[in-house]
C-alpha cells in the first residue's frame, strides 16, 4: 500500500474533492499483501474530504472498477466488479496509539493518509471466499480436473463400510 499524506489544514470547511486513478495504489497493496487480483478495470476512486475542527477529517467516496480474482474452488479466474460507496471518518490518535496513524501533525500542519484509507476500502470490498459461481463444483481432488467443464473418471471412495448405515440418516 502507498502512502498518500494530503495536507488537509489548507482544505476549507466546504470540503474538497480528489480523483484517484493512479493503479500503484492498488497495485502496490496487491505485492504487499499477496492478493492475487489483477486489473480488469481500472480501479478509480472519487473522494471528498471534508474538515472536522481542527483534529480529525470526514472521507466520503466510492470506488469502481474491476478486478480478477482466482476462484477458491476450482482456480479458474472471474472478474469481479467493484461499485461500493464509503464514509470514514479519522481522527489524530491517542499519545498511547500503537498503530500507525491516518491522521498526524506534520510542521504544525494536519495530514490524512488516503492510501491507507482507499486500500482499507479496496480490502473491503473482497469476498472472503471469491468463488467464480455459487454453484461451482471445484476440482477433483484426485486427478485435478475442472469439475465444472464435466466430470472426471476418478472412483470415489465411498468411506468406512462400517458407517454406512449413517449416509442416509436425516435429522428433524
């Protein structure tokens, strides 16, 4: 992910808005955190960043494009489409915050990390199992083969001949 400070001392009440459609942003996130995404549509994200007093900002945006993604299940790549819109607000953190800060005080001046922000977001919007359908059928575990482009000559194993009595139990 890239660090993206802005300056937000110098925006005015009224707000200001931001374009980003510069694909490192994404991209660089991609290599840090080894998502396996890559670009189908440009990832474009829309912001305005609105003031608050003087400790903190308001963020509102939204993020389009689209990525592909490797299916969990069978490894076959899909194209997932992103449309979502955020509002986050941030704030300078505690003296005792560990973490690194969105928001800091640089030569007396407030600046908010919007990479951070838009790569919060962009993670957001990822499904925690991508899957290329609901009904996919995954792959053979034994041959490999597709399972949805058809079935594989691999003989199943039926299990413990012992626990077969169970396969059709139902439960009310």
């Amino acid at each position: 992910m890239i660090d993206l400070w802005i300056p937000i001392s110098d925006i005015s009440h009224e707000g200001k808005d931001f374009v980003f459609d510069d694909q490192s942003v994404w991209q660089d996130g991609w290599k840090q955190y080894s998502v396996p995404a890559k670009a189908k549509e440009d990832l474009v994200a829309n912001v305005t960043i609105l003031p608050q007093s003087d400790n903190g900002a308001l963020v509102r945006g939204s993020l389009k494009g689209s990525v592909v993604l490797p299916c969990d299940r069978c490894m076959g790549d899909f194209v997932l489409d992103i449309n979502e819109t955020f509002d986050v607000y941030e704030q300078l953190p505690d003296e005792d915050f560990d973490d690194e800060p969105r928001v800091r005080k640089e030569s007396g001046q407030l600046q908010l990390n919007i990479g951070a922000i838009l790569w919060e977001e962009f993670a957001v919007t990822l499904p925690v199992k991508p899957l290329c359908s609901e009904g996919c059928k995954g792959m053979c575990p034994d041959c490999g083969k597709d399972l949805n482009k058809g079935n594989c000559e691999c003989e199943r194993d039926e299990g413990d001949e012992r626990l077969a009595v169970f396969r059709n139990l139902k439960i009310k």
